[in-house]
C-alpha cells in the first residue's frame, strides 16, 4: 500500500510538471496525451489506475470534454470501490467543471456541494477551498450574491493560510467582482487593487489585466472617467502582450462603451464589433451578450431604436440561455427605456416590472435597481400617477446614495423635483432640482473626458514645460520683490496712515446719513399705518351705515318689484364689503352643521332668478339627488348666490348658467359654469383680489366691485375650502370648490338654524338683558341702527358670551331676519322662566 501511495504522488507531480509546463489545460500536446495513456496501461495497482485517470479526465476537460467525462466516470467508479475520498471529491470536482461548461446547472451545483462534503471528510484544506471557489463562481452567476460572498471569504481565508498566491488573486478578484454588481463600489476598488499587488508579486500579467479591466469599469460606474480609460488601456495592452483573447474582447468592448459616450459611434462600434467577433471565436456567450447589448445602447444614442430593441432582444435571449437572472434584469432595463424615448409608457413598465421582480428576487440591490427605480418613476409621471412616481423616484435616490453613484444621483434627483412640482410641493421641487444640478456639474463633460483619453505625450510635454516656465516666472518675480520690497516698505506707513483717516469719515458720513434716513423712513410708515387704519374705520363706517336704510327699503318695498331687486343686490355688496373686513381680521366664527346642498342651491337660485330673467338666461342644475356638505348655511348661500350672479353678469343675452355638484371619496365638489368671453391667463391671479376684477375690454364691457370673488375665496378658506378658477377665453368660466360630505339624516332643526341655546350667558349679563327686551321688541327688525344703539350699552360691560348673542341679534337685524330675532329674544325670555 505504501509502494502504491508512492506511486500515486509520483504521478500526480508529474501531472502537475505537465500543466505548468504547458500555461495551461487548453489543448494538451499529443505526446503529453500519449504519456498518460501509457501510464494508465501500465498502472497495476488501483491506487496508480486512479491516479492516471484522474490526470488523463484533467487534461481532457478542454480539449475534448466527452472523453473526460467518461474517463471521469470511471474515475467515480474505482475511488468509490477503493473508498478513496480524496480521489472521489476531485472526481466531483472534474463533474462540476464538466457540467459547467454543458451549462447544466443543476448537475453543477451538486458535484460542487459533493466535492465540499468530501472535502471535509478527508480535512483537506486545498479540495475545499477549489470547492469553495466553485460555488461563489455558480452562485455569482446565478445572482445569490450573498451566498457567493460567502464561499469567497472563505476561500480567501483557506487561500490565505495555504499559501496559494495564484488562489488568492483569483477569489479576491472574484470577491470584488460581486461587490461591483451589488453597487458596493469602494469595497469592489479595494479587492481589485489587492488582487493587482497580489498578482503583480507573482509576476503573473494575465490576472493583473483582468483585474484591470474590472477595476476600470467601477471607476466608469462612478464617473470617474480618466481612472477608466487608464485601466482599459493597460489592460488592452497586456491582453495583446499575453495573448489573451477573452480579455482582449472584454477592454475592446469597454472602450466602444467609452466612446459611445463621447458620441464617437464610429469608432465605438468598430470597437465593440471587433469585440463581439473574438467573443464568437473563443465562445464565451457572456461576452457575446455585452457586446449585443453595447451595440444596442450605440444605436440607441444614434435615436435608432428599431436597432437598438433588436439588440437588446437578442443579448435577453442570451441570458434566458444562460440562465443569468442579472443579465436579464440588465437588458430589460435597457428595453424599458427605449420604450420611454418612442412614448410607449405601458410597453416600458411592462418591462421596467419585470426587471424588478427579478432583482427583487436577487435582494433588491445592485446598479440595476436604481436604473429600474429611476425608469418606473418616469414611466408614472408620464401617466399622471405622481404618487407612484414619488415612491420609485425615492427608492432610486436612495439606492443611487448608497452606493454613491454621481450619473444615478442626477438622473433620480431629477424625477424627484419634476415629480414633487407635479404634486405642488415646490420647496421639495426645488430642493431635488438644485441636487440635480449640483450632480451634473460633478460628472466630467464629453469635452473633458476626450482630451482625457488621447493621453499623449505632446500634453506630458507641454505639462513639463509649462512648469518650466513658472519657475522661471517665479525666480524673475522673486528677483522683482526684493528690489521693490525696501520702497514698499518705505511707502506702506504713509499709505495705511491716510487709508485709515479715510475710512473713519466714510464710516462718520455713512452713519449720520443711515439715522437720518431711518428716521424719515419711521416717520413715513407711521403716517402710512395711520391712513390705512383711518382708511379701514371709514369704510366700516360708511357701509355699516348703509345696511339700516336697505333694511327700511327692503321691508317697505313690493315683493317682487324693481326696489326689491336693487335693494337686495345693493345689500349683498354691502354684506360682501362688511364681511370681507371681518375675515381679513379673523373675526369670523363658524358655526358647521350638515347642509341639504339642493335646498341651498334652490335658495341661491331664487334670489337670482330675476337676473336670470333680465338676461332671458337658463339655469341649469346638475346635482346629485340628497346630498349633503359640511359648513354654515348663510355663508356657503351666499358664496352660490355671488358666484351665479358673477355667472349672469358675464354670459350672454340666451345664454345658459350652469350649477353641478359631484361626490369624490368623502368631498362634495361643487362648480358654476357660465358661456361669457372667459379671463385671460394673466388675470387669473388677480380676480380673487379685493376691487380686483377682469379688464371690461375682456369681460365684454361688465364692470363690477371685485368684492364678490373676494368674499367668496375667503369664505371658503374659512371652511378649509379653496375657490378654484378653470377659464379658456371666448369658451367661458367654471369656478369650483370642495366641501366635506355630510349626511342629512344627522342633520337637526338646531344644527339648520343657530339657536339662542347656543349661548350659555351669565346671571348678570341676563338680568341686563332682560330689562332691555320690552325695548327691543317695540322696535320693527329693520330699524337695525336703533336696536345696535340700545345693545351698545350691554356689549362694553359684558362677558364673552352676551356679546356672542348680542351679535347675532344684529346680524339678525341687518338681514332683516324677523324670525330668527324674535327666536333670539324669546330663548332668552325662556331660560330666565326656566
């Protein structure tokens, strides 16, 4: 048995001698095959047979993998019978290789699994760390990165404590390659620069060009678009020097990537061409598939997007082959956005979803998912859905931040303030958008980066002259300073003398002049602020005064005569004007209770109705039947009753008026349509203004105060409620509002009309108000000037809540409201009863 172990080592160097004589197991000499056949003859024990088969399946696996797979079978077959384990987890080993490159991926994946449990049992560290490698390989490709980091970490740790350079570059590599496809970019910089020292210690070029290459393409990722271009052609170089074909069509299709950014597409695709053609020749579909997609990213900067989507078919087609779930997520974020560019928004979610269903699968993460992110939050902006935009928009952000990725933060930054102005939230607009702009200036320009990449040596030249001449400046400057410096001396004293002087009387004059003028300013705003108060009691005054007389023409005057109809519209502008006031000072306290919107629409109406007939006009109602709004009855009857009048005013002699409501979730949204000439855009901001109102040129000649519009913004601003104008000249004018939906059956004749018992008045201010009432029910409703002048003596000596009663005694007045005055007095009378 010890002879047979002898042999058996023997044999395995001798194998070993032969790979590294040869570079590599791609194609073995004949000779070399003949040798091993020979040896496999000769071998009588089975520990020499196993030995030989295991070398003669290795050195197969390449060049002829169905031979190797038999021989590996049989391989199986004697270590099994000879319960050799170490020989049956190289068998395993040599399986999953196999199966590999038949991209049998099941097959693989459990002679990788069977070669680490081997691998154990017999304590060998080198069958578990190749075991090892191979696994982070299969799940790399099949994007379960955090299992493939994993197994890499520790082959790193089995590489390290063996000793095995040419493993250690490998797996850190390797490391790297899956921190660059998680976006975890600094961590990738700094596995591909420890594999480089690594690699350059073993003096082994072809792991430093790859790992160039990968190098390269982070520091593209992250605009860092000098380092790139250094990396590519280095790499370049090596891969011509060692005659490396697959990494020679890697850098020639990152350096047609390079140049399609710079808009050069001629040379990007004669690039990527030449790179797809060596990646045909060795067969490495991974390639074949960058290449396809590099091309249909140039003939999608070319705007050939017919091109482009036949490209990008064909590099998914691949993918599904390879059964690379990254790969297909790439591609279909690059089909999602040729989508975008032709408008085609539903085709360009379709493929954006499903993107993300893939990388969600694989953890969410990685490059992809902000370009997902990023692509679905334009597609729902294009379609209105600014929420849904919203939320990918800041999942893009914050997965392009992450990674801290420049192009990304831009991109996303730049949903995310055209999304939030959608939504009205200008302050998050422009926060998102000077982010946008700070990211833009961060990337390099095309311009910078071609000067960049011609890296020749007349720049170096002129870099070195350039300096050359500075010092030589420097030298003549300082030669200058000295023979200038004994005169500046001298001069410096006398100068920082009379500068000084200056300044103080500068800072004298400014001074006087400052308190001077801040006094004159002072005195200015004073007089200003008194005019605008004498100004505001004035006008209260003097339309206060009005309402007595209107009461006294409106209760003298015929039902329907035209005295009525004056005096009514001559009322409404003066409430309008009175109430205007009270809300600017905040002096308006609502009372809400559920409103039948019918039987306020058909109250409004009715006190338009002889405008309506002025202007032989139509009314027409669009409302739902039995509905219900939250707010005060007076005010909201008013507001309908401004906004038809406005709506009479400006429509045309046979026109039609139109009011219509609608239910939206749990808001009534009321509007009001008139056929008049419409407001031009310009004046849309200022017809809410008080005494603002429309050019007459543009309205048709119709004058009017401004109040009414006035009254009515500020009405509905009381009931949390906005005035909403929608207006296209010579088409007419829709004004609109939204109210809470309130359900009648809730609704009682206390909450239809305010009660007295609304006011819990104190024992003292009744008694006060009791000895008044004989007093007050003397006087008729609309002598409202003597009824304010006997309540002015109770409202400076009372509390709170008399002089609550007492204003809505007047209100009642002015209104010329018999019934709810009388009911006033009489709650009063009856709680004192009581």
């Amino acid at each position: 048995m010890n002879r047979g172990w002898r042999s058996k080592l023997g044999l395995s160097l001798m194998a070993l001698a032969v790979f590294l004589f040869n570079g590599s197991a791609w194609g073995q000499p004949q000779e070399v095959l003949d040798s091993l056949y020979r040896h496999l003859e000769e071998a009588t024990e089975p520990a020499e047979k196993i030995v030989a088969l295991y070398n003669l399946s290795f050195s197969l696996k390449n060049s002829d993998p169905g031979s190797a797979m038999s021989w590996a079978d049989t391989l199986w077959s004697f270590a099994e019978t000879a319960g050799d384990l170490e020989y049956q987890a190289k068998a395993a080993g040599l399986y999953a290789t196999l199966y590999q490159s038949q991209e049998k991926n099941e097959q693989q994946l459990f002679w990788l699994q069977r070669m680490q449990e081997l691998g154990a049992e017999v304590a060998s560290d080198e069958i578990e760390l190749k075991a090892h490698s191979g696994l982070g390989v299969y799940y790399k490709r099949k994007g379960i990165y955090d299992t493939a980091i994993v197994h890499y970490q520790k082959a790193l740790e089995l590489s390290r404590s063996l000793g095995l350079g040419r493993q250690l570059v490998s797996n850190t590599g390797n490391l790297a390659n899956v921190y660059k496809r998680l976006g975890r970019y600094d961590e990738a910089i700094v596995g591909y620069l420890n594999a480089i020292r690594w690699a350059d210690s073993l003096g082994n070029q072809r792991s430093r060009g790859i790992n160039l290459m990968n190098l390269g393409n982070v520091y593209s990722f992250q605009g860092k678009t000098r380092q790139a271009i250094e990396c590519m052609q280095e790499a370049r170089t090596i891969a011509i020097e060692v005659d490396h074909q697959v990494l020679l069509a890697y850098t020639l299709n990152n350096l047609g990537s390079l140049f399609s950014t710079l808009q050069d597409y001629q040379e990007a695709e004669k690039y990527v061409a030449e790179g797809l053609t060596l990646a045909e020749q060795v067969g490495d579909r991974g390639q074949v598939f960058s290449s396809l997609r590099e091309l249909g990213r140039i003939a999608y900067m070319k705007d050939q997007l017919d091109t482009a989507l036949d490209f990008y078919s064909s590099a998914r087609a691949l993918a599904l082959q390879l059964e690379d779930p990254l790969r297909e997520a790439n591609i279909l974020t690059k089909i999602g956005g040729v989508f975008l560019v032709r408008k085609e928004n539903q085709a360009a979610e379709q493929a954006f979803l499903k993107a993300l269903s893939v990388l969600n699968e694989l953890g969410g993460r990685g490059t992809d998912f902000s370009l997902v992110t990023t692509g679905l939050s334009e597609v729902y902006y294009n379609l209105g859905r600014y929420q849904e935009s919203l939320r990918y928009g800041q999942q893009a952000y914050a997965a392009s931040e992450e990674r801290g990725a420049i192009a990304a933060l831009r991109n996303a930054s730049q949903r995310l303030a055209e999304t939030y102005a959608a939504l009205g939230n200008y302050e998050r607009a422009y926060y998102h958008s000077g982010g946008y702009k700070y990211y833009s200036d961060s990337l390099v320009n095309s311009e910078k980066i071609r000067e960049i990449t011609t890296l020749e040596n007349t720049y170096q030249f002129e870099q070195e002259r350039a300096v050359a001449e500075q010092a030589a400046a420097l030298r003549e400057a300082n030669l200058q300073a000295t023979v200038l410096q004994e005169r500046n001396l001298r001069n410096l004293s006398l100068a920082g003398i009379l500068l000084l002087i200056a300044v103080l009387v500068f800072f004298f004059i400014n001074l006087r002049n400052r308190r001077r003028t801040n006094h004159a300013l002072q005195q200015k705003n004073e007089t200003i602020s008194e005019l605008s108060r004498f100004k505001e009691a004035m006008t209260g005054m003097l339309v206060h005064d009005l309402k007595n007389p209107l009461s006294v023409i409106l209760h003298h005057s015929s039902e329907k005569g035209n005295t009525q109809e004056m005096a009514k519209q001559m009322l409404q502008l003066v409430n309008n004007m009175l109430d205007v006031q009270k809300f600017e000072q905040a002096e308006v306290v609502l009372e809400r209770a559920p409103v039948d919107l019918n039987q306020l629409v058909d109250e409004a109406a009715e006190q338009v109705r002889p405008l309506l007939s002025n202007g032989n006009q139509q009314l027409k109602l669009d409302l739902p039947p039995a509905v219900g709004i939250l707010g005060e009855a007076d005010f909201l009857r008013r507001v309908l009753t401004n906004l038809l009048t406005n709506a009479i005013k400006y429509s045309p002699m046979h026109g039609e008026v139109k009011i219509g409501a609608r239910v939206v979730g749990d808001q009534v949204q009321v509007s009001v349509s008139d056929q008049g000439q419409g407001i031009p855009a310009d004046q849309l901001t200022t017809i809410f203004e008080a005494f603002g109102q429309v050019d007459a040129r543009a309205s048709g000649g119709v004058k009017s105060t401004g109040l009414g519009l006035t009254f009515c913004k500020l009405a509905l601003a009381a009931h949390d409620s906005d005035l909403q104008v929608d207006s296209t000249v010579g088409q007419g004018t829709t004004f609109f509002f939204t109210l809470p939906l309130a359900s009648l059956e809730e609704r009682t004749e206390a909450s239809a009309i305010p009660q007295a018992t609304h006011f819990i008045i104190p024992d003292t201010d009744r008694k006060r108000i009791l000895a008044l009432l004989p007093q007050l029910r003397s006087l008729p409703v609309f002598e409202a000037i003597e009824i304010e002048q006997l309540l002015d003596k109770l409202v400076a000596d009372s509390e709170k809540e008399a002089n609550q009663w007492v204003q809505q005694v007047l209100d009642a007045a002015y209104t010329g409201n018999q019934q709810r005055y009388e009911d006033l007095l009489n709650e009063v009378e009856a709680d004192h009863s009581a």
